[in-house]
C-alpha cells in the first residue's frame, strides 16, 4: 500500500487513494447513507478501537491519536442514528448461513485489552446498550509483560524529557545515525523482532519498564474480564503478544493464534472462538486461514481493512476509528468510497489497449 503527505498527514495514495478523496466527499455530502451501503455491498460495519481517553497515556500516546470520551459517545450516537447494533454471536451465525444480519448493522470491537476498556469504555456501552467484543494478548493480562510498542511509547515518553550526552552517544550505538527526530523515527520502526533492544535502550534511559506496569496497570486483569462477561460484552484473542503477523513463518501464526484462544477457553471459557489480527491482516496467505478454519482453532478472524472485502468468508474487515480527528460520518463516508471504488474495479477492469 502506497501512502502519500497531503496537508501533513500519510493518506493512501495512487489511483485508489486520488479516487477515495474525490468520492468520500462527494458521498458525504450528496448520498444518504443508504446509498453509500447499497453502492458499496456492504451491510455489516465494524468500527475498531485501542484506546478511548481524556488523558495522554504514556504507553500509547506516540504510536497514534485515540478518540477522547466525547468523541467516543459521538461516534456511538452516529452509529445508533443509522444502524442496528449486533452481538458477535449474530455476525458468527450469519457467517454459517444460519441467520440473517439487519440490512445496517454495526459491532464495535477494541484491541490490546487496555484496562481502559473497563475504566472507560464498558459504562458508556452499557448505559447506550451497545454490545461490543474485547480483544486481548493472553501474554499481557494481569500486568504480566507489555507489546513492543507500547514499551516504545513509554520510551519516547521518557525521551520529551532532557538527555545527557552520554545518555545521547549509548543510545546512538544502538539506533545508529539517529538524534532528534530521526532518533524518534528510528525508535518508532524497532520491529516485534528488535524487542530485545528496546530493554536495553530502556536500561540506557533509567526507565524500568517492570515497575512502570505495575504503576500504571496498563491492561486488563482477569477479574476485569469476568466482569465484562457478566456484564454481556464478549471477548476474543489478539494473539500472544502483538507481533505483525506479516513478519511470522506459518508455523508461528498459528501457534500465536492457538495459544492466544486457547488460553481465553481455558481461563474464561468462552464460546466463541473469535481472533483480531494484531496490527493487521495484510500478508497472511490462504494456507493460515485453511488451517485455523479446518482444525477448528478459530470460529472466525477479524482484519483491519476497512469495508474492503477479502479472500475468505469467515474473515471479517474492520473500520478505524483513530489516528484522525475526523467524525465518524467522515470517517465511514471515506470507507464507502473505497468499497465502492474498488468494487467498480472489480466489475469493470481496465482493458487493454484503451486510455
């Protein structure tokens, strides 16, 4: 996927992103929404989350804009306006043929199991009655660990702050040629394989990361799993701990994805055996998904593609709700465009030989 800086911001770019930026107005502000779903064949949407906050968290502050708590019950009013809410009990049932979905419906979902979502998140879902799947890493619940990336947050958190020269020269023997924002950069881009430079680098800054968990508590516990549960919501994995599956061989996606639903069986007992790829589905081939589907490890996958269809029935795309300031109708009026986009493509391809 090719990304281009318009007004400062990366944007999809080519042919598709130059379509997409022409058409989502246009449809935001000429096609009623009804219009827009029936265009774009898609009638389930799925907005996603990682993170809903007034507060800047210090594990997830750099790595991209998250929605505050007005913003959030926005978008929640927005998708009450205009479609039906669904469980993740209906969209698996319609996914075996078993029962029909609203022509417009929608199913929030949040990733990485943030404590957040207890704190924050579940009281306004209950007081709007909005049911909403969480998914969480097996590897970090109840404090025990923490994804690569939040640890590089909390790193470049420390880093607003003063460096000693001393300070500035280790770290340069590990993020070679980098200072500044170029050393901000080149943190950012440490991969789930550079993991174990970021606890050097942590060493370097004085940050212990151990005692950052256990002061900021930044996941859910067990406890607060339950609870959810008790309280209707449903829970499914997001692998071990948040690699990008794209960098995986196939044996270690699907030992990711096995451990992850297996523990949430074994330690929650849930029903549906439910998966969101951490980071995002790009990459993972059909040999995965034979795999997980045939052996019975998953009853469905989530993806983060936005209303853009994909190869197997039983994965399901999703809409991201951060990064932007955008409200949600813009937000999703850029999705149908894309859908729709795309969709023109696949029916009417380019010939050869024509201009």
């Amino acid at each position: 996927m090719k990304f281009e800086k318009v007004n400062g911001r990366n944007v999809l770019g080519g042919s598709a992103g130059a379509a997409s930026r022409v058409l989502w107005p246009l449809l935001r502000t000429v096609m009623p929404f009804r219009a827009w779903q029936s265009l774009s064949g898609a009638s389930l949407l799925m907005p996603y989350y990682h993170m809903v906050s007034d507060d800047a968290v210090p594990h997830v502050r750099h790595l991209y804009r998250y929605r505050t708590v007005r913003e959030f019950e926005a978008d929640l009013d927005f998708l009450l306006r205009c479609f039906v809410p669904v469980t993740l009990a209906d969209i698996v049932a319609h996914l075996r043929l078993m029962h029909r979905l609203p022509e417009r419906c929608f199913h929030v979902t949040f990733d990485d199991g943030f404590r957040e979502m207890y704190d924050v998140v579940a009281p306004i879902l209950v007081k709007k009655g909005i049911p909403a799947t969480f998914f969480l890493n097996s590897g970090f619940l109840d404090q025990r660990g923490m994804a690569h990336h939040n640890k590089i947050s909390v790193l470049l958190d420390r880093m607003t702050q003063p460096l000693s020269k001393p300070v500035q020269r280790e770290l340069e023997t590990l993020l070679p040629g980098a200072s500044g924002e170029q050393r901000d950069s080149s943190l950012l881009s440490l991969r789930y394989a550079d993991r174990q430079i970021l606890d050097r680098i942590a060493t370097i800054l004085h940050v212990d990361l151990h005692q950052y968990i256990d002061a900021a508590q930044p996941y859910l516990s067990s406890e607060q799993v339950f609870n959810l549960l008790k309280q209707g919501f449903t829970i499914g994995a997001h692998s071990v701990d948040h690699p990008l599956y794209l960098d995986l061989s196939l044996e270690e996606q699907i030992a990711q994805t096995r451990q992850s639903i297996d523990f949430l069986v074994s330690r929650f007992g849930i029903d549906t055996r439910a998966f969101a790829f951490p980071h995002m589905d790009a990459g993972v081939g059909p040999e995965f998904f034979d795999v997980v589907f045939n052996e019975r490890i998953v009853d469905v996958t989530f993806g983060t593609r936005g209303l853009l269809g994909h190869f197997h029935p039983r994965n399901v795309e999703r809409v991201g709700m951060e990064k932007v300031a955008g409200t949600a109708a813009a937000i999703f009026a850029r999705e149908y465009a894309r859908a729709v986009y795309h969709r023109c493509l696949a029916r009417f391809p380019a010939r050869s030989g024509q201009a």
